[in-house]
C-alpha cells in the first residue's frame, strides 16, 4: 500500500529546481551573446572565402566594396571594414586579412577580444 505525504514536504527539490533553471537561464543569456560575436565572426570569413575564390574575375575594388558591405550589414566596427587583398602570382594566390575589436559581455566584466579574420584560396 502506498501512502501519501502531502503536508509534510519541505520544498527542498522545488529550490533546487528552481535553482538549476536560473542557472540555465544565466548561461543561456551569455551563451547567445558570446555566440552572436563568433557567428558575425564566421559569416565574415565565409564572405571572405567567397570573394577569394571568385577573385579571378573580380577586381580588388570590388572585392572590397562587397565585403565592406557584408561588415556593415554584420554591425562590425568600423576597423572590420579596411581590409586587405592580395595577389601573388607564382604561386597564384588570393589573400584577403581584417582585423577587430569584439566586446564579450560576461557576468562580472566585459572582455575584449582581437579577432583577426582571413582567407587565402589557390587559384
């Protein structure tokens, strides 16, 4: 037979349970902010790639009115937006590099970070 015992809990597993979802909750809200960095971070070297394997029919001009585009649309800063291709012959070689500041928001202060994105593709 089975009994019950209503009256008599404490409550322990309810605080507990409570406990763990502010904890997920907390994680959850630093987690996406810190995931939103790095994923302007890869879309821009996606871009990058992109635009260094179709270089051999594209001017440099155009190569970097594209990809300071594609930073403005991310909401990079500004230093996102001076980037650098080059070309080299032997061997053929397309190389374009940029450099930025990132702010992570953590719980008890903000960390800088320098993200350096570049793409090099063999033509």
């Amino acid at each position: 037979m089975v009994t019950r015992r209503g009256a008599r809990t404490r409550g322990a597993s309810t605080l507990g349970c409570l406990f763990a979802a502010l904890l997920f909750v907390v994680a959850l809200y630093y987690g996406v902010g810190i995931g939103r960095v790095y994923w302007k971070y890869y879309k821009l070297i996606d871009e990058m790639s992109t635009s260094a394997r179709f270089a051999q029919n594209t001017s440099d001009d155009d190569i970097l009115h594209h990809l300071v585009g594609v930073a403005k649309d991310l909401d990079l800063p500004p230093e996102a937006q001076r980037f650098v291709v080059h070309r080299t012959a032997n061997p053929p070689l397309v190389s374009i590099r940029t450099q930025y500041h990132a702010i992570l928001e953590l719980p008890f202060h903000n960390r800088v970070v320098l993200l350096k994105p570049h793409a090099e593709i063999r033509q």
